[in-house]
C-alpha cells in the first residue's frame, strides 16, 4: 500500500429534525425525491423571482411535475439510459428536469450556458444525447449552427418558448401537457420504471470544465450522489429552519449536490437572479446558508471595502482598525484560547460600528457560508469569520460527487479544508498525492477506459491529482494540482496557488496568475484592484488614469512590486517572485481564461499574453547576459 496517512470513516453523524434515520435513508434518487414530497411537505421548498415577486413551488409540485416531465419524455421516445443535455442557467425548471430524467431512468448531461457552441456540439456528439433541454429560444439560436453535426439529438425542449416561434422545439409547458395526457394512460408503466432504479444505475455524466486537455464526462451513479449528499447535508448540519440562496450554476457538481442537500433537510430555496443580483437578492430572501465559491466572497468584500473608499480616508481607516481586530479575535476562538479583555470590548465596538452593517448586507440571518471549487484565502477566512459571519470550506471533485472533506462551525482549522465526510477516507501517497475512496466515487469517464484506469490505483483508491498533507487530527491542507505545478529550468517545483493566495493579500490585487514553467524564475501577471490604484495614483499626484498606461506607468510597477516583495518575503529563494507584469481586464469566463467554476486556465493565460511574459523574461535575460 503506498499511503504514509489514512483516515477512518467518519462516525455516524446525529440526525437532526427532519432528516431521515439510517433505516430510512434513501438509497436513490427516486427515492430521495419522494422522500422530500412525503417528509418535507411545504409549499415553498423552490421559489423564483418574475416579475418583481417571489413565487413559490411546493414539494408536492416538484414531484408531480417531474413525473409529467418523464412521462412527456417517454412519450417522445426517450428510454432508460438515454443521455437528455440540459443547457440552461439555474433555475427551478433545471431542477425539475433533473427529477423528470430520474424518475424515467435517463441520464441527464449537464452543460455550462457559458461553453461555445464547438464546445456544446463536442458533449452532444460525445454522450450522445437524444434530447436538449434549453433555457430559452435565444440560447438555442446560440447553438443552431452545430446542431446539424449532432444528428443523434432527435428532440429540442426550451423552458420558454417565444411566442412567435417558428422553430422545431417545444415548450416544457407541451412537454409537461403530454405528459400528463401520457400518465393517465401509463401509470403503471410509469411507476415500474421509477421502482427500477438501483443505487448502482448512471444518473449523470457531467463534463468537466477542465483546466487543461479536452472534457471528460464524469459518470456518477444513484448511489455515488445519494451518499454524498446524505453525509454531507449532515456534516454541514444543515435543517428544516435553514433557507439558502442558490447563486452558483447547477450545471456545476457543487451546486447540484448542495441542492439536492437543501432539499433533502428540507429547507427552502431560492434562485438567485443572476451573480449581479446576489446583493439585492440577499437582504430580499434573508438566507441562513450560502454556498458558493472563493471569487464570490472576494467580491462581496470588495464591494465593502469599495463603498468604504467612497466615503472617504476615515471611512477606511475605521475598516482597516475593525479588520485588524476581528482577525485577531477570530485568531483566539479558532485556537480555543480566552479572548483577552481588551481584544473583546473592541470587537464589541467594532461590531456595533462596522461588521452589523455586513451583517445586514448579507440579509442579517447568515449563520454560514461555505466555500468550495477552489482554496479559500486565509486572510478572508479570518476576515469573514472575525466579523462573525462563519464561513467554512469543503474540498472534492466532480468524480467525487463532489464532497471529500469539510469543516464545521464547531471545528474550523483556517486554511484546511476539514476532514473527511462520513464514510469517506483520504490518505497521502508517498509522491505527495491525495488519495480518496468511498460510496461517492464515480463509476469512471464515459467513452475513457484508459483515462479511468490512469485515476485509480491498483488497490481501487481514486487518484484526485491534488497536492496535499494531513496533520495530526486528520484535518486535510491542499497545496496545489499535481498537473499545476510550476518546474523551472533550474528543475525546481514551485506550487502556485499558496504564492497566488499570499500576492492576494495585498488591497492592491484584484487578480494573479503565477508563470514561470520552464523559464529561470516564477513571476506574476496581476490585474489590480482599479479603484484602489485609482485612488492611489490621485493620492501620489500620477496623472494618468488611463488603465492601460497604469499598468506600464513605473511609480504603479514599483508599488505592485513593494507589495508582492512584503506578502512573500518568507518564501525560499527559488519561489520569490523576480518580475510582475500588470493586465488591464479582468480574467473571465467570456474571455476564456476562466473555466465555468471560475478556476484559472493557465495554459490559456499564458498563451493570451505570451508578448508580456516573453518580454519581460526578455529583459531579465539581457540584464543578466550584461551582469
């Protein structure tokens, strides 16, 4: 065996109000949805705004609805093991779709609405999807010119329908009507095939957005998504009191797993608009639990922190001093050490003064935040859980349903991601490597058998291609990818993303992307925090405040290199930064440098802007020819 550390499951987790027992747990997803309508019966468990107003939908609905779906696509011709795509931004129909695929034994193929149309066609040829599911008309005319080069794709269903459409889709609103036509006739049929699901039966293939090579379609049974969410709902202690807001695409592993965990404990749940509303969203709903990834909390403090700058030099310098204090009074309950006297009374007034207001920013009833799909920066941790907003973090893959490992409330080491959910174990193989094996494993990569045995060991563990250590208490610490790992011409590894996290503690740094994979020395590539080196360039007299003529100007070069210079001062020689090179725009999705999760594609990052790193290790070399 090459593991150096192994953990054991953890103990069965206490059931909380509302929860199935051990002998009622379900053990697919039928059953899991009909536990929910039977359990939970409450008449907001989905609510989603239009027209100004939230409007509910009640568990009793979702599953009436999601039978109908499946018997409207039976009605096509949709069978048992067809794969049906689902193209569409999260939203309650999403959800439903999901159930009606469930409850008629298909497979449902998740896509990100953000994939271009070649990458589109490319899961559509490669699952061989029968049926495409959209979120509306324009998304359709979107993808219309790739569709002729997926002939296996027989049926198109839009969530809206326009009015005066013309083309060959139905509506889900007709899919749903012969459905419910169909159930009248078939009901029996219907039923026997929802008793047909086994807990070893594929239930999904999602694609991975894949930071490096082509997508890979991940399959995942009944029994890998049923487990995962069973254990994990537990470990966060979410409950029938609980309401989340659901801001992340269910296209993604993560949010779909969290949703099916929000239903599970029967809590309500809501869409939120899109990324832009999220604020309004939050003070409209008044959610306890938000799940989301890194970016997302880093935004909502910028956002605080910008509306402090806009108040002027006083308004920060109060934020920076309640910061500084909450840090530090999280650093003591975190280490379980007495809050001193002094440290307590002025987070007291820090509270009063400062954290309340982002306390009702975020809807004044937030009692957890949990972060996933990438590492949660330290300093925001202690930020967030200093202005006693707890915000934990989870760690898993999409071949692992998602959950590996989390924290909780109650045992929260900032910068591990936790340790492992109930009955899941990890260990550590001797390359560094973590290994991982329980009921949430995937079943393998559809259409990949060789790349599937290239992730397993020969003893059956799942190979996760992340970097990482355990300590003493089994609490899980991510360094890096495997495959992310930076080599220099000198032969040195350096991990990136703990020399990003530190970069990003400057106020300064909205963005960073370590380089230096095969040149003599890492460097950085960072798009600033514009309206801090704004306000900097107007406090230092620089006169331009031209973006692009900032990122070249050499007093705004010389600050970003003071701050990289004091945030990694502690590194070895070999992984100090040597040379920074500032970007204009933002790194997104649209712009391909982002994946769907909003994980950096640093392949794509480096070819993009080849001219600014070549010319800049250019330069180094000619200063060290001329040494």
């Amino acid at each position: 065996m090459n593991s150096i550390t192994q953990l054991q499951p953890e103990t069965e987790a206490t059931s909380l109000q509302g929860a199935a027992s051990a002998a009622d747990e379900p053990t697919t997803l039928t059953e899991f949805f009909e536990f929910v309508a039977r359990v939970h019966a409450r008449p907001d468990i989905l609510n989603y705004k239009k027209d100004g107003r939230w409007i509910p939908i009640s568990s009793a609905d979702v599953l009436q609805r999601a039978r109908w779906i499946a018997a409207g696509l039976y009605s096509l011709g949709i069978r048992r093991g067809d794969r049906v795509a689902i193209l569409s931004e999260s939203r309650p129909e999403w959800t439903l779709v999901d159930a009606g695929c469930i409850f008629l034994g298909a497979i449902d193929v998740p896509i990100y609405p953000t994939l271009t149309p070649a990458q589109v066609q490319y899961i559509l040829k490669d699952s061989g999807a029968r049926a495409l599911l959209l979120a509306n008309e324009a998304k359709l005319r979107e993808i219309e010119p790739v569709l002729p080069n997926c002939p296996v794709v027989e049926h198109l269903i839009v969530f809206e329908k326009d009015r005066d459409s013309k083309s060959a889709a139905i509506s889900l609103e007709q899919l749903e009507a012969r459905g419910q036509a169909f159930a009248r006739q078939q009901r029996e049929l219907l039923r026997d095939l929802e008793l047909q699901a086994k807990p070893d039966d594929l239930a999904t293939i999602i694609y991975t957005s894949g930071t490096t090579g082509e997508p890979k379609g991940v399959m995942l049974t009944h029994g890998n998504l049923v487990s995962n969410l069973v254990d994990s709902s537990g470990h966060f202690s979410f409950g029938v009191e609980d309401t989340a807001l659901s801001v992340l695409p269910l296209s993604h592993i993560f949010e779909r797993e969290a949703m099916y965990m929000y239903l599970y404990r029967g809590m309500a749940v809501y869409f939120a608009e899109s990324l832009d509303t999220i604020g309004p969203n939050l003070r409209e709903v008044h959610p306890t639990i938000l799940v989301g990834v890194p970016r997302i909390f880093e935004k909502i403090y910028a956002r605080i922190r910008q509306r402090a700058a806009q108040k002027g030099r006083a308004s920060i310098a109060l934020l920076n001093w309640a910061v500084n204090v909450g840090k530090e009074h999280a650093r003591h309950l975190l280490g379980k050490k007495p809050v001193p006297f002094w440290l307590g009374l002025q987070h007291k007034l820090a509270t009063k003064l400062m954290f309340s207001k982002w306390k009702t920013a975020l809807g004044g009833r937030i009692r957890l935040l949990v972060s996933g799909g990438a590492a949660l920066p330290e300093e925001l941790s202690l930020i967030y859980i200093g202005a006693g907003i707890p915000i934990v973090q989870g760690y898993g893959l999409t071949e692992t349903s998602p959950v590996i490992t989390a924290s909780t409330i109650e045992e929260n080491r900032v910068g591990t991601v936790g340790t492992p959910i109930r009955n899941v174990q990890v260990r550590i193989a001797p390359d560094g490597e973590i290994e991982t094996r329980g009921p949430n494993v995937m079943r393998g990569y559809y259409n990949k058998p060789e790349e599937t045995r290239a992730v397993f060991t020969e003893d059956g563990w799942f190979k996760t291609g992340d970097i990482g250590t355990i300590d003493a208490d089994g609490f899980l610490r991510i360094t890096d990818r495997k495959k992310e790992l930076l080599k220099t011409s000198g032969g040195k590894y350096i991990a990136p993303q703990p020399i990003e996290q530190l970069i990003k503690g400057s106020p300064f740094v909205n963005q960073v992307v370590l380089i230096g994979n095969g040149r003599r020395f890492p460097a950085a590539l960072i798009v600033p925090d514009w309206e801090r080196v704004e306000s900097y360039a107007q406090l230092k007299g620089i006169e331009t405040r031209d973006h692009a003529q900032l990122c070249k100007h050499p007093r705004i070069i010389d600050l970003f290199e003071r701050q990289v210079a004091g945030l990694t001062s502690e590194l070895a020689q070999f992984e100090k930064v040597k040379k920074i090179g500032l970007v204009e725009n933002e790194l997104t999705i649209a712009g391909g440098e982002l994946t769907p999760t909003l994980k950096v594609k640093r392949r794509v990052v480096d070819e993009k802007y080849r001219d600014v790193i070549d010319a800049f290790y250019a330069g180094a070399e000619r200063l060290a020819a001329e040494g």
